[in-house]
C-alpha cells in the first residue's frame, strides 16, 4: 500500500505502544488491564456525579469537592487527549470504516471528533478548564458550565459496545418503544393534571 508521501506501508501497523494503548482505551476485553482501566473510569464517572450531587446539598459543605472533581476531569482531559494522540488511522482492523488507503494525521482526528461518544467527553471535560479559566464569569454562568460536567454520565453508554448485557438491554428498549413512549405520554398528561 502506498501512503501520503509515496512510500510503501504495511496494511495492518506494527504492534507499538499507540496500539497497545488503544487497545487499552478502546477494547475493554482485549487484556486485564483494559478491562481494569474500563473499571476504574466508570468509577470516576460515578464517583464525579456522586460528587456533582453532594456539592449541591446545602447541608453538606466541603471544600474539598472542587479538588476532587478537578482531579477526576484532569484524568478525563488526560484520557481524551491520550485518544488524540493514538487514534488509529484506518490501516487495520480498529476502523469502523475500513478505509483502503492511511488517513493523515488531520483525518483521523476529524473521523474521532465525529464520534458522539468523544463528544460527550469533550463536552463534559470543556466546562470545568472555561470555569477554571474563566473564574471571573458570573457565578450563575458558572453553575450552567458545572451542570453541563454531568455529561459525563452519557460516557457509560460505551459499555453498550463491550458488554452482552447492556446489548441485550438496548435491544430489549429497542423493541418496547411504542409502550414506552405511550407510558411517558401518559406520565406527562398526569404531571400536567396534578
């Protein structure tokens, strides 16, 4: 196969540590580790809107929240910037898209920023570095930015893609959304009503 700069490349690239990495970030069932570090985010995605819920409670005031949650998004930017820097280029099998020639370096970050599961990440990391940068905005505008951090959440619906379980659920949704659908008309006649 011939790349971009006229030199010959193998189809399927070498085993290096972009790949291993992205074997780590994206295939939980690939090695223990992967599936060790699939663990440990879910955690800290539920640990975060753990915390994003406590830290509204009046009554319970802490100083320490704000620490806590910026370590959890540092981890989240680390994590997304990390995606960036091995996002695979269509030469083997970890496209969705198999491509018969190499994306350059600009057209596979352009084929991940269209993934609505690296939008969410970038959506719930984005606000808490404007309000960091930004401190001197409105605190009204601040808790707008800290609400759209519970993005976050919509991250584990990647464990759609990797466990049976949560395949079967979808399917299951999937095939009740007429009744769920007359179930939700019906709650929302009754909220209007009462």
């Amino acid at each position: 196969m011939i790349g971009h700069d006229g030199s010959a490349r193998p189809l399927v690239r070498p085993q290096d540590w972009r790949n291993t990495a992205h074997a780590l970030l994206n295939r939980p069932d690939s090695s223990a580790n992967a599936f060790l570090l699939q663990l440990v985010t879910i955690g800290l995605i539920l640990l975060s809107t753990l915390f994003f819920v406590l830290e509204s409670l009046p009554h319970v005031q802490w100083g320490g929240w704000d620490v806590l949650d910026g370590l959890i998004a540092v981890t989240f930017t680390i994590e997304l910037i990390v995606r960036f820097v091995v996002a695979p280029d269509g030469r083997g099998d970890e496209a969705e898209e198999p491509s018969p020639t190499a994306l350059t370096p600009r057209q596979t970050r352009l084929r991940l920023l269209r993934q609505p599961l690296i939008v969410v990440d970038i959506c719930a990391v984005v606000p808490f570095w404007f309000a960091l940068v930004f401190s001197w905005v409105a605190p009204g505008a601040s808790l707008v930015l800290r609400s759209l951090r519970l993005v976050r959440i919509l991250r584990l619906l990647r464990l759609a893609d990797t466990s049976k379980e949560m395949q079967r659920f979808v399917a299951s949704v999937q095939r009740c959304t007429t009744a769920l659908r007359l179930l939700l008309f019906l709650l929302l006649l009754q909220i209007l009503i009462l």
